[in-house]
C-alpha cells in the first residue's frame, strides 16, 4: 500500500509501535556507496565455494547459514519451515548485511518446482511488510479469520517458485542493529540484487531460471530500479565467472511508478465516468482549475529541473488540492465505491495477531531483536519521504528495462484511487522508448477469465497495460482468480 499525508486520516488504524531499538548513529552509515563485490583479478576461482545445493538438506529446527565470496559483506540464514500448506515445501530466513537483516520466506511451486519460474514480491509503503501479500492477498495460506492460515487454491505458486521478502531493512521482521536502514529505493535495490545471486549461487537448481520481480503500490517505484540493478549486476557476475541471474520480467500492480501522473489525473478520476464522479460539482470544477497550474508548477521543480524544496511544495499543495477533498469527503483511497472505514475490516489485525504469536515466531525463525510486528514501520516510511524518494519517478527505468527486451505488466483494479488506472494508463502512453508508437497505437481491448469480463488491456513489444475490473488497491485480495489466470498467462508469454 501506500501512505501519503493527505490519506493519514483514513489511515490511522495502520499506525503501530515503532521501532525502538535505534540506537544512533550507524557505523556502517556509509556502506551503501562501496562495491558489493570483492576483487578476484582477472576472474573469480570457483575452487573457492562450495554450494549447498540442497534446500531439503536444510534443518527445520536452525539456519544454515550461507554465503558466498564474491560477496564477503553479505550472508543468508535460511530454514525449513513447517507451513499450513503440506503440498508444497516452505522456507524463511534473513538476508544477513553486516548489521542489517531482512527477512524472507520463499515457497517452492505446487506445480514443477524443478521447472517453474522464479517470483519475488514485496509490498510497498515504502516500509509496508511482505507479509500482507504472503497471507492476504496471493500466498499458499491465507488469514482471513481469527482461525488462522488456511490453503489458499489460488495463490500464486500453482505455478512458481516465490519469495516474499521484508524490505527495505527495517519492514517487517526485518531489522538492523544498530538502527540504520536504506532511505532510498537505489539503496535497498543493493541488497535485493545481492541476495539473490547468494540463494542461485548456492541452490544451483534454480540457477539459470526465468526470475521475475512482482510487487504492488510502493513496489512501482521499487521494482524497476531493482530489476535495474540486478540486470546491471548481472555484467559484473559475468565478468567473476558467475551464472548471470535470468531476468525476465517485471509485475507492477496498482503501482506508485509515476506519482505525478497519479495525482495530476485524481480529478478526472473521481470527477467523471473515467472512474466514477464522487465529488460534488463545485469541489471538481476547483479541482479541474487547479491542473494545468499544477501541472506547469511539477515539470518545472520536479522534472526538467528537480529542486527538492520547489518540488515538495508543489506536490504537497496539488495533492492537498486535488486528493484532499476526495480523503475529506471520507472515501476510501483503496476502494471508490467504499466509505473510509476501519481498515482493520482487510484483516490487518488478525495478521498482526498472528505473526506476533509465540508460536508463529518459534516457527519461521523471527529474530527477537525484530521486536514486535507491524505491517507498517512508520519510522521508515517518514525516512524514504524525507529524502524525496517518492518524488523521483521509475519510468526511466521502465523505459530501459523494455529496451533491453525485460518485459513489463503494469496493472490497475478498477476501483483503486491511490494508484489509480488512469494515472498508470497516461504514463505508460507517455513513456518515451522505441516501443511507444506501437503500443499507443493498440486499442484498449476486452480480458476475459472463465467467459466473463476481467478487465481492459493493450499490449505492444513487451509491455502490457491491464485492469482488472471492480479490483481495489490489492487485485490479488479482491480478484483472486483473475489475478492468478493474469500471472499464468504472462509466465507462459500468452496475451491476456
């Protein structure tokens, strides 16, 4: 999900403790501006490492704990774990940094684990935990009561091999201990791209299969710098001797990759048929004054020239004119035909009920240095906008992704208004790459599940624009079947 100022109100019931064991400054503040990789000369020795191979050599009862030399300042503790679902087999651990520490649980696919793909998701927020989509919206349990995990028939490793990770350090059960954490989405992309190349390095089955990074809200700003990353990365592995990671696509749902094409666009969203005219006639004809003069104001302190105080001003004053009444009139930012209510109504509480069980801890290997779980660290949040990191686009980076063939499915539930469709649309229109004719050029075209009406999509040289109707901001929650028939087809390359 994401959190802004204007939706805090709506929000409050998310707040949670935060973090307490900041303890100063970091003496590893700097670290995130070395190399990851450790001089070998000329090439990497593969005499020097030794795989495990083997997740099932792994104990359920405490971490193996790996590593790998090219990259001495990073570990892996990982474990068996017992899960609700006995069909497949299930994994939790933390990536070790140093002092920092991020938490993961990975899933083996129901269907070819030997074969199927390889899937990572996170959460957004920024500091939004992994957790919410693992057991609310596409994990193999689901926690939708207060009788706990129950099997989920459509979780999205029918037909994948998936990863829900706690990031950035900080999220989750991950933590660090001396309080530093990443502050920016280049920083946390380090970590991810790293920890990846110690998990294929050491289970050498995996190695060389289609990786695909999936994530929704906060993650569209998240994954395309990430998918960056590790296809940069991927140069450099080679030039060590090691296998190149497959990166193949990227899954944005309901995404914050461009967050002024969101907020731009509020006004025809909640104001006209687009979306569905919620406001009251005098609210949206002052809100439709509003954006052109916002528009100039944002391209020239956010974009042709990026000054972070201009900037912040801007975005703060448009988004307080052209979302403000929208939150004020007390609808739902993840649901417009929803009142703001108690979101504790999505299950939020019993997930934190659950993951902060004593048993459930003993489980999966949650550190206790971790403290208590909350779907949201606020502290982390409020660090990622303090740097302005929400105000820096990933649509550059899109744009690059699909020039170097890593294909791209953005995807929108209809009824979201954080993220809404018409903002994601309008950017991916806008996007400058060598694709751009061709894609603008195809019809918005009807996607059907089972015969029946899913949602609009237009697709052209690798990127894949979709809807998925009467969705909030959690597709895979609200649309589960149709989320699931959405991700077979694009694992198989089929067309929507």
């Amino acid at each position: 999900m994401i959190i802004t100022n204007s939706i805090l109100l709506c929000l409050a019931v998310l707040g949670g403790a935060q973090r307490s064991n900041q303890r100063g400054p970091s003496p590893f503040a700097f670290q995130f501006q070395q190399p990851i990789y450790q001089d070998f000369g000329e090439r990497y020795d593969s005499g020097l490492f030794t795989p495990m191979e083997r997740l099932d050599a792994l104990s359920d009862k405490e971490f193996s704990i790996l590593g790998h030399p090219v990259l001495p300042g990073y570990g892996v503790r990982i474990k068996r774990t017992r899960w609700c679902d006995d069909t497949v087999k299930a994994y939790t651990g933390y990536i070790d940094i140093q002092a920092r520490h991020l938490f993961f649980y990975f899933f083996e696919s129901r269907s070819e684990p030997d074969k199927d793909d390889v899937l990572l998701w996170t959460n957004g927020g920024p500091g939004g935990s992994s957790s919410v989509g693992l057991l609310m919206e596409l994990g193999p349990c689901r926690v939708l009561d207060a009788e706990g995990p129950k099997f989920h028939p459509e979780s999205w490793n029918t037909k994948a091999n998936i990863f829900f990770i706690d990031q950035p350090v900080g999220t989750g059960f991950s933590y660090a201990e001396f309080g530093e954490t990443a502050e920016t989405t280049e920083d946390a992309a380090k970590d991810i791209a790293a920890f990846m190349v110690i998990f294929f390095e050491h289970f050498t089955k995996f190695k060389g299969r289609a990786f695909h990074l999936t994530g929704e809200s906060y993650a569209g700003r998240y994954l395309p710098v990430y998918a960056s990353e590790i296809y940069d990365q991927n140069a450099r592995l080679v030039e060590q001797g090691l296998t190149p990671i497959n990166l193949t696509s990227i899954m944005i749902g309901n995404g914050w990759t461009n967050m002024y094409s969101v907020l731009l666009s509020w006004p025809d969203f909640e104001c006209s048929k687009i979306g569905r005219p919620v406001l009251d006639i005098s609210t949206c004809v002052a809100a439709k004054k509003m954006v052109p003069r916002c528009k100039k104001w944002i391209q020239a302190s956010c974009i042709d020239h990026f000054d972070g105080i201009d900037c912040n001003s801007a975005v703060s004053t448009c988004q307080a004119a052209l979302g403000g009444p929208y939150v004020a009139a007390g609808w739902n930012p993840y649901d417009i035909t929803q009142k703001c209510e108690d979101q504790e109504s999505l299950c939020y509480s019993l997930t934190r009920r659950f993951l902060n069980a004593s048993d459930t801890r003993e489980l999966i290997g949650a550190d206790p240095a971790a403290g208590n779980f909350e779907l949201i660290n606020r502290e982390l949040h409020d660090a990622f906008f303090n740097n302005l990191d929400h105000m820096h686009t990933s649509v550059e980076h899109v744009a690059a992704l699909l020039e170097r063939d890593i294909r791209v499915l953005i995807y929108v539930g209809s009824y979201d208004w954080i993220a809404h469709w018409v903002g994601n649309e309008r950017w991916t229109l806008d996007m400058e790459w060598s694709g751009k004719e061709e894609f603008n050029k195809q019809p918005l075209r009807d996607w059907v599940v089972d015969g029946k009406f899913a949602g609009k999509t237009r697709s052209a040289k690798g990127l894949t624009f979709a809807t998925v109707e009467a969705a909030g901001h959690m597709v895979p929650y609200n649309k589960p079947k149709e989320s699931l028939e959405m991700l077979l087809r694009w694992l198989a390359e089929e067309a929507l």
